[in-house]
C-alpha cells in the first residue's frame, strides 16, 4: 500500500480526488437549480447558507449512502435522517431514491417515503407528502419523473406514477396516475390540462 492510501484511509487518492469533484459539481448544480427557481435569492452564498430545502436534500444524500451500505449503516443513516428533521422540518427516508438538482421551496413538512423515487429537476413546494398507502414492505411510494413540480400541502400517495414534467396543484390527493407533460387539481386530483403550456416552475396553485 502506498503512501498516498495510507493518508486516505486506504483509498487510492485519485479516487478520493474524483468522488470529492463529484460532490462539488453535484452542491454547485443543486445551489445554480435552486436560485433559478428562487427569485428572492441573489447568490450561492445565500442559498447555500439559508435554504432549509437545501440542506435537508444534502443530509439526505449522505444518510442515503450510508443506507445503501446495508446492515450496521441502516440505523446511523435513521439518525442523519431525523437530525435533519429536526433542523430543517424536512423528513426524508433515507431509503428513497431521489435525482439530481432536487429542490424544496421553504421546505417545512414535506415527509417522502421510503420507497419513493424522485427523477432530475424536481421541485417541491412546502407540505409537500410523497406517502403510502400500504403497511407492506413492497413498493409504496409514488415514482416522480423529470422535471415535475408538485405544490404547497399535495399529498400524493400510494405507488402512483406523476409523469414527466408534469405538475400538481396545491393542495391536490393524487391516488393515481398523472400523464406526462399535464396538470393535476383537486381532491381527489383530476387531470385538467392534457398538453399544458405553462412555466414549468409556475406556482401550480394558480391553477386551481
């Protein structure tokens, strides 16, 4: 073994290199996502310092690493995950699968499932659940696709697909499927607009 390795734990450093530029690249994508969806925000520094959503979306990639480890990582990865609970009001599974350039507006009571899968792009509005409907461990939390938004309190529960860029209106229950590139209202949420053509990061609320 190598000095280089025994400096890092056993790793080679070029590997220790590569996976730091890797978070970098990722923190720097998310920071540049979520001023272009915040107006009120006018530099990384800000974001990166004041954005609650940010943070929670950050613990969680670390507890969701350590989950993927399997056996004695699964309670440490519970514990990141509820100490960003408590600092954010941001509850995140440290199971659920979720993309790149991810962000939660304000962030206060969103809770995301286990086994929930969040694609690229996504953006949340507070109060936001992606729940379940099932005390069974199989598949129970909605699957989100690329670039959708979901609105302030919708609750979106059960094994349900929201397709690609599609968007939820505030306040919506969506138990079933949403098609791609539409707009979901109401309780329980019904399709309203089969081909929108809206600002995807428009307040879905408006639609309502």
């Amino acid at each position: 073994m190598g000095a280089d390795a025994l400096l890092t734990g056993g790793v080679p450093r070029k590997r220790v290199t590569q996976s730091v530029r890797r978070a970098v690249a990722s923190v720097r994508a998310d920071l540049d996502a979520a001023i272009a969806r915040d107006p009120a925000v006018e530099s990384r520094l800000e974001m990166a310092l004041a954005s609650p959503g940010l943070h929670a979306i950050w613990s969680h990639r670390v507890a969701h690493r350590m989950w993927k480890q399997g056996g004695r990582w699964r309670l440490p990865a519970r514990l990141v995950s509820q100490a960003s609970r408590a600092i954010t009001g941001v509850e995140i599974h440290p199971g659920a699968t979720i993309g790149e350039r991810f962000f939660i507006d304000h962030g206060m009571g969103v809770v995301i499932g286990e086994t929930a899968e969040v694609g690229d792009d996504v953006m949340l509005y507070h109060g936001v659940t992606l729940g379940g409907r099932s005390l069974q461990r199989i598949k129970r939390h909605p699957t989100v696709g690329d670039g959708v938004t979901i609105g302030a309190g919708a609750r979106i529960l059960g094994p349900v697909r929201i397709g690609d860029r599609a968007q939820i209106g505030a306040n919506a229950v969506v138990v079933k499927d949403v098609p791609p590139q539409s707009v979901a209202t109401g309780i329980p949420a019904k399709v309203r607009f089969p081909e929108p053509q809206y600002d995807p990061y428009a307040d879905p609320a408006l639609l309502i």
